[in-house]
C-alpha cells in the first residue's frame, strides 16, 4: 500500500514519547498500530486507519507496524513491503526515511521483536494495550504471552501504567494536537453550512449526506464516524439515510471531518422547508439555551458532570415553562425527569477518537474514584473528570420524543402516576421528534473556546441557509 509519511515535524512525536517513557518508570512500551481488513478479498481492504495510540506516538498510519517506546529511545517494527509491491501502489519511502520523518533512532523488521521482548526481561516487562483488530490480538497474544480476558477494565501490571499514562498524555491537547483539531473543525462547520444549503423539501436523507461528505473530500478529509443524517432524530443512533425530506420535517445531521486521524464531532438541527413551526422553535431555542449554558461552564476545575447538569436544569426550565413538565426545576433533574426527554449525557471527550480514548472504557473519561451513576439518563453519561486548559469536549445536549422511552412503562410510571409528565402538552410538540445541537469546545484558561463556532446555530442563522445552494 502507499505509505503516508507524518505530516508534522518529528519532534512533535520525540516529545510525545518522550512524555510517555517519562511516566513508564523505567519500563518499554509496545504499542501496536493495527492492521488492514479486507472488505471482501484482502486486495480490496477497506480505508485504513491505524489505532490512535500508535498515530499519536508516530504522527503515520503505517498497518502492521508497532512502536517501540522506552527511556533510551524508540524504534519502529515494520513488516517488509513485498517486492512487487511498488508495480502496484508506486514506491514507498524507505526506512531511513520513514525513521526520520517520525523521529525513531531506527526501522526494524518485526520478525526480531521476540528478541528484543526477550532482551527487555520478556513478556511481563513490556507494557502494551490491546488492538481493536482481532488479527493483531492474536499476534499480540503470542508475542507478549498475554490474553487480557477481562478486557481494557481489567487491565494490571505494566498495561495499566500504560493505559493511565496514555490518558494523562492525550487528556491534555499539546499545540500540534490542536492545530490538526482546529482544521478538522473548520471543515466540519463548511459540511454542516453545505448541509443546510442543500436542503429542500423532497429531497432524499442521503443527498444531504452527500453534500456534507463533499464538502469534507474538497478539504481533502474523511468523516471521523458513521454519519447521522436524518428526519428521524428521535432514533439517537439512526444511520440510515433513505427517508425522503418533507415540508415541516426537521432535520438532524451529526457529522464529523477526521483530519489525519483528528476528529470533528458537530450536530446541527435546521428545518428542510427553511422555517422552524412554533413548536419547533419553541423546543429550540430551549436546546440552544441549554447548549449556551453547559458551555460557559466549560472552565478550569469544573467537574463535568456540573456540565451536565447544568444542561439538564437548563432543559427542565424550558420544559416546565412549556407546560410538558410540572414541579420544581432542581427537584425535577435529581428525580432524572428531564431524561424522558434528554436521555443521554452533554458530551465526552474528543481528540484522535470522536469519544476519544473509549477504547480503554471509562479509565479516560471517569476520573479515579468516580463511576457512572445508575441514575437513567445519567448513566449515560461518557466524562466525569475535573476540566483543565487544554482538554477538549463535545456539549451537544438534545431534546427527543424517543418512542421507546415515552411508552416505557417502568421509566415513565412515576412521572405519569404524580402528573409531572404532561402527555397532553407534549403531544403538541410532536413535529420536533429530535433537536441536537453540538460544539467542539476546549476548555483554556480564561472562557471556553468553541472551535466549531463557524457552523450557525441561531435559529434565524441556520433558516437563513436552508435551501441556499450557492
Ligand atoms: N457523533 C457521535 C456523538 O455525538 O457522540
Ligand atoms: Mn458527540
Ligand atoms: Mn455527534
């Protein structure tokens, strides 16, 4: 395959892992990039991407390979690109190159990383984490004599001072890091703006799509997660797309460029005919309000789940003064009424992964000592750690008529039962379905900086848009 060569500079990855040996006390690192699937056939793979623990440290997306990390440098483990291979994908760089570009002392096959583990002390003594793909697991498994049964939760020993390390490193953005973020985040405020332009009653869910998707591949970027574009917002994760767009139908798009491995992470909601109805506008303004809210809360020492509660009370507010909740605001959130209607949490963490770091559980996004509360709706909830300068974050809080909720007799029985839910008042509502609104915020020392600002929100901003195709 062409291999694709850092396209920041090399000190940016020497430091990184130099960051990282730091904090190993004494120990090596092995962590693995992940390999290439096919899609079908091995030569018809599917894009790949290697594991964002690997991009960090090496800045390259090189499959099969794996970095080796540790306080008297770093070298990097390569399978050798068969002979034939430049007849079909041209010439790869060479390893002396690839070893400058990422920095490493050196580029080494991987048949001799069983010595080298051996040199170090064997298995027990190198650190690694587990690859997502199942074909670099098994060869992990054998390397490193490991099985990690009890999955990323359980991880002990050397692995978990990896994972902890990891998290300590990639929790903070360093000034490369924000650089990629930023550009991912301009291009995904244009695919939204495209996406608004492009709307027009009668068109179809996955035209809409593919406006947003051009405007990422005329940035030169991919889409960070499968995309959510549809009149159906009240299907949280609803990635199908063949629904036909009718006049007074909303529409949700949640669509993300990734930019060398960076993610953007933005949801707008905007009406297909260019004009929210009342209702409409009503459930609006509230979900931008609570938006507004959670992220001036978006400081240095702000537990993040203060973050979400504030978008809750922000909500219940709305909700109670549009009649569909009654009592007492503060009451209502810790009763979790305001998750009838708002289910999931304000956001996570965002970075190389659109939830970024996930794949260690809630290791990065549950500070030490704090778990996920039973609570429904808050259980949801992906971040409960202290903010500081430099962690980025998603707010996108949302307000949905989920069937699925609304007729669940166990999650709606009490609030039914005492008349804090009121369906009449609901019911005239029902042309919302879902309204999401979300930012990419970082979080700095003074007011938070919304780095998807350019994407419209206002409800006046995003009607003025819709249907404006350049
Ligand atoms: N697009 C996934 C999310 O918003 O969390
Ligand atoms: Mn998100
Ligand atoms: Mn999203």
């Amino acid at each position: 395959m062409t291999l694709a060569l850092p396209s920041q500079d090399a000190s940016v990855f020497q430091r990184r892992r130099a960051a990282l040996a730091e904090r190993l006390g004494g120990k090596p690192a092995l962590v693995f990039a992940g390999g290439q699937k096919p899609m079908n056939y091995p030569g018809n793979p599917y894009p790949y991407r290697a594991d964002s623990h690997f991009l960090y440290l090496t800045g390259a997306s090189l499959p099969d390979a794996s970095v080796w990390v540790s306080e008297a440098g770093s070298e990097l483990f390569l399978t050798p690109t068969p002979e034939d291979d430049a007849l079909w994908h041209g010439a790869t760089p060479s390893w002396a190159e690839i070893a400058a570009a990422m920095g490493v002392d050196r580029v080494r096959d991987r048949a001799e990383l069983p010595e080298v583990i051996a040199a170090a002390g064997g298995p027990s003594e190198v650190a690694s984490l587990p690859s997502a793909d199942p074909q670099t697991r098994r060869s992990q498994d054998a390397l490193l004599d490991r099985s990690w049964l009890a999955g990323v939760e359980g991880l002990e020993g050397v692995d978990a001072h990896l994972a902890d390390a990891m998290v300590a490193l990639r929790m903070v953005h360093d000034a490369a890091a924000l650089e990629r973020l930023r550009e991912a985040h301009a291009a995904t405020a244009a695919c939204h703006m495209a996406g608004m332009r492009a709307t027009k009653p009668g068109a179809w869910e996955y035209q809409i799509r593919g406006a947003m998707e051009a405007e990422l591949m005329r940035h030169g970027m991919r889409t960070s997660y499968q995309p959510i574009v549809t009149v159906h917002g009240e299907i949280l994760h609803n990635f199908d797309q063949r629904n036909q767009l009718q006049d007074g139908d909303l529409m949700l798009a949640d669509v993300g460029a990734e930019h060398e491995g960076w993610a953007g992470d933005v949801t707008r909601t905007w009406p297909v005919n260019g004009k929210f109805s009342p209702t409409q506008r009503a459930m609006y303004d509230i979900v931008l309000q609570a938006q507004l809210d959670a992220i001036d809360k978006v400081r240095p020492g702000v537990r993040y789940r203060e973050v979400h509660l504030t978008a809750a009370r922000s909500l219940t507010r709305g909700l109670v003064d549009l009649g569909i909740l009654r009592g007492e605001v503060d009451g209502l959130v810790e009763r979790g009424a305001h998750a009838l209607l708002f289910p999931h949490g304000v956001g996570h963490l965002i970075g190389l992964d659109v939830h970024d770091m996930e794949d260690l559980g809630d290791r990065a996004g549950y500070a030490p000592g704090r778990s996920r509360a039973d609570q429904f709706g808050l259980g949801y909830l992906r971040l409960d750690r202290d903010l500081a300068p430099g962690m980025c974050v998603t707010i996108e809080p949302g307000l949905y008529l989920v069937p699925a909720i609304l007729e669940h007799r166990e999650l709606c029985g009490p609030f039914d039962a005492d008349g804090t839910l009121n369906r009449e008042a609901l019911g005239r509502f029902a042309d919302v379905r879902g309204i999401r609104i979300e930012d990419d915020v970082l979080c700095t020392e003074d007011a938070p900086e919304v780095l998807t600002q350019a994407a419209p929100k206002a409800a006046e901003a995003v009607e003025a848009l819709v249907g404006r195709e350049a």
